[in-house]
C-alpha cells in the first residue's frame, strides 16, 4: 500500500483492558486513568513513536553494532536489526514499509517504487515466544533490506509497523537513515566561544570539505542537523556556513548558534540481574503480578561539583545474567524511581529521559509529585538489562527539556554528537543524506 504525505483516517484501537484484560493493568501502573488518546492519534507521527502500547523494548540498529544508531550505506551489504516485544504473547500479522522522508522529517512527494525496490510492503515472519519469563511475550525481529525489498535512495526513512495489511492500524514508527557520503566533515568539540557561557555550554564546531562534489548554492541547497546524544527535541536545525572558502564550507560560528547545554554524565542502574543488587538498585520484591526494583532515591545535581562518569550516552543494553538468551529469557519488571524534592514545580515538568523513554516526553516518562512524601515518582515497566538515564525539566509550552535544574551543566560533560548533512540537489524532489559525522567530548 502507498503511503501519502497524510494519513487522513482516524486509527482505531481496541481499549487494552479488551485486549489484555489482566496485564494492561498489571504491566502499567504509571499510564494516567485514560491513555486512549495518546496511543491514538489520528494523523502519523513521523517519528519513533509507539502507537499500542503492549509493544516493548523496540530497538533499531546496525547488524552486529547493538549500540549504534540506524544508518547503513547506500548499496552496501548493511543492514539494520529491528527487534520489540508484544506482551500480548501471542502471534500476530504485523506488517512493514518505510516512507521517505526530508531533512526536516516531512514525507517526500515522491512514489514508493522511486526508492524501493522490491515489495513495498512485507510480513515480518521471524518471531519466537518468551520463555522461563514471569511477563510472556512475543518476540519479533526483522532484518532489513532483504531479498525481498531494498532501499535505493540516501536520505531519512520512517519504518512503520502496522497490523493485518492495515496502514492505518499503526503499532508503531521508528526513523533511521541512508547515507551516500560524497563529503568529508572535520569536528571538534569545546567550550563555548561565548565568554559569560564558558562553564556550562559546549559548541560543535565542524566545517564540509565538498571534495568537489557539485554544491550550486550551499546556503540553499544544504541543510545541516547537529544532535546531542539521542535526543531529537534540542536538535540544531537549517544551520548555514559563517564562511564559504573554495571547497571547505565553515561552520565555526562565535555567536553561540552551534552550543549546546553540557548538561551532566548519565544517571544509570543495572537489572541484569533479578536475584542479586546491583549499585543502585535498593530492592527486588518478586509477587504473582511480576518483578518489582527500588532504586534508591536519586537527588538534584544542580550544584554539585562535575563528577567523570563513564557512560553509554543515554542508551540501554538489554541483558540477562540470570540466564543464557536474553532476547528470549529476559524478564519485565516494575522500576520505581524516586527523586526527592519540597515542592511541585509549577511551571512546568519532570521526565525520565534517554533511550529508556525513546527520548519521549509523555506520561510513561512523567514523574508525579508525592506530596506526603514531597518527592516525585514514576514507575517503568522494563526489560531486563543496564540502563542511562536523566531527568529533565520541560517548561510549560516548550518543546526543549532542561538540564539544568536538576542536573547541573558543566561544560567537561562527556556528550556525544552527531552531525547530518543533506543536500537538495538541482531538479529533484528529496534530500539526499552526503555525510554523517559523529564526535565525542
């Protein structure tokens, strides 16, 4: 089936109760009494989103590399691992295509046989059921492109999961990319150039060496995105040269337009194991309804003198040390997190943040204030493994967290960056994806 830039049609659910009248309320104590509409949107979100919420623990990456980012080249025997979990246990048709999608994330006007080859849309038939688990699922994988179907333009693409041929019947999304690299890119990260800021923003300072690639009009025909770490919502977008020289394009701006909040390492804990304590972990209470681990409560950075701190950039590894196939023999279980606090913030709210939550500010990640015990509290219903976390601050009507608030910012926070580069070349209709550069602080 053809997707459009929109999908019109209201998506239709089944309450979870009716589907899973046990576990839904057993496996998500911190969903808020009516979640419908959240899981229910009636447009496509061109993002990784999840759509129904018993599917868990979606992961997406290189072949071999658990801890990269979903890029592979173009015309290249790479390919992308994409793995979830549906804790409704049984088997189900789930079906898959991916859209072609802009710099800036918005579908493409092009036809899906422009950039497919193959099938535009397939079955993933590769599932295995849990099992010695306490939480039954279904575990599914696909490995993509395959003999059935392959990718034949650079660029971004949204890979969506739908059920029963059904496109508008969404489970969920997940963005990944398609490099053709015909430039080189230099980085570097340092300190900010803006004096006042110096102790606690970092700037991305990199320049495109076109290596005589044909660029007509580079402040029109390329975008530039700079991602720190995981995170999409404090991405720089549509940044332009500050000085063309020949064939190096500079983007060394002394302004600030390139800096970032340092922000601080990565809180994180490890379940890996269900029968020991790990560092941070207080307490394990097995009951009938599933696992239950306490962290010991966290407290606010904000202050605090910059500790190194050697982390996975906000990433998770799921990972079982109780038993041997940890795709299959992982176990689900309740973390509560605490963070104590005197009072309610009233302009705005706190998230647990990383890949733990997709880097999703929603009310999975949004911690609730305990007034008795003037604390705030979430709990998250997680795979088995080790985990990186923070907890950021979102202003009311922002769409950029903070990390200041509760954990500090330091300009020698170890972050990762990711540079992307796309050109829109004379006569056609798509951005093409010409570099991709990842440094590290």
């Amino acid at each position: 089936m053809i997707n459009r830039l929109f999908i019109s049609t209201l998506i239709v659910f089944f309450a979870v109760d009716l589907l899973f009248p046990y576990a839904a309320v057993a496996c998500f104590p911190n969903m808020p009494p009516d979640s419908t509409d959240y899981y229910t949107k009636s447009y496509l979100r061109n993002e990784d989103h999840i759509y129904q919420p018993l599917i868990r623990t979606v992961l997406l990456h290189r072949v071999g590399w658990e801890m990269t980012d979903p890029i592979i080249h173009l015309n290249s025997a790479e390919k992308l691992l994409l793995s979830f979990d549906d804790l409704q246990a049984d088997v189900k048709v789930y079906n898959y295509t991916v859209v072609h999608c802009n710099a800036d994330w918005t579908s493409t006007d092009i036809w899906p046989n422009e950039y497919i080859e193959g099938f535009t849309d397939e079955v993933i038939d590769n599932y295995h059921f849990s099992f010695n688990t306490r939480q039954h699922f279904t575990h599914y994988e696909l490995l993509f492109p395959n003999d059935k179907f392959r990718i034949t333009l650079s660029g971004n693409y949204l890979l969506k999961i739908y059920r029963d041929l059904d496109e508008q019947n969404l489970a969920f999304t997940c963005r990944f990319m398609v490099l053709d690299p015909n430039v080189t890119l230099n980085a570097r990260i340092s300190n900010t150039s803006i004096i006042d800021e110096q102790d606690y923003r970092q700037d991305v300072s990199f320049s495109i060496l076109t290596n005589q690639y044909p660029i007509a009009e580079p402040f029109r025909d390329l975008q530039v995105v700079v991602r720190q770490n995981g995170r999409w919502d404090n991405a720089l977008t549509n940044l332009k040269p500050y000085l063309v020289k020949g064939d190096e394009l500079d983007y060394n701006f002394t302004d600030g337009s390139n800096s970032f909040e340092g922000g601080n390492e990565f809180r994180n804990f490890s379940i890996k194991s269900l029968r020991n304590l790990s560092e941070h972990v207080r307490e394990i209470i097995a009951t009938d309804s599933g696992y239950h681990i306490t962290l010991w409560p966290d407290a606010r950075r904000t202050f605090k003198v910059y500790l190194s701190d050697k982390d996975i950039d906000g990433r998770f590894l799921i990972k079982s040390e109780d038993e041997t196939d940890s795709k299959l023999e992982a176990d689900y279980a309740y973390v509560h997190f605490y963070l104590p606090y005197a009072s309610p913030l009233a302009e705005g709210s706190l998230y647990i943040t990383g890949q733990i939550s997709g880097w999703q500010f929603n009310e999975d990640s949004r911690m609730n204030f305990n007034f008795k015990a003037k604390r705030y509290e979430a709990t998250l219903y997680l795979k088995q493994g080790y985990y990186n976390y923070l907890y950021l601050y979102l202003p009311n009507r922002s769409t950029i967290a903070e990390c200041a608030l509760i954990e500090g910012n330091h300009s020698e926070t170890e972050n990762s960056y990711t540079i992307y580069v796309y050109h829109r070349a004379k006569g056609t209709l798509y951005d093409q994806l010409i570099a991709v550069k990842s440094v590290s602080r």
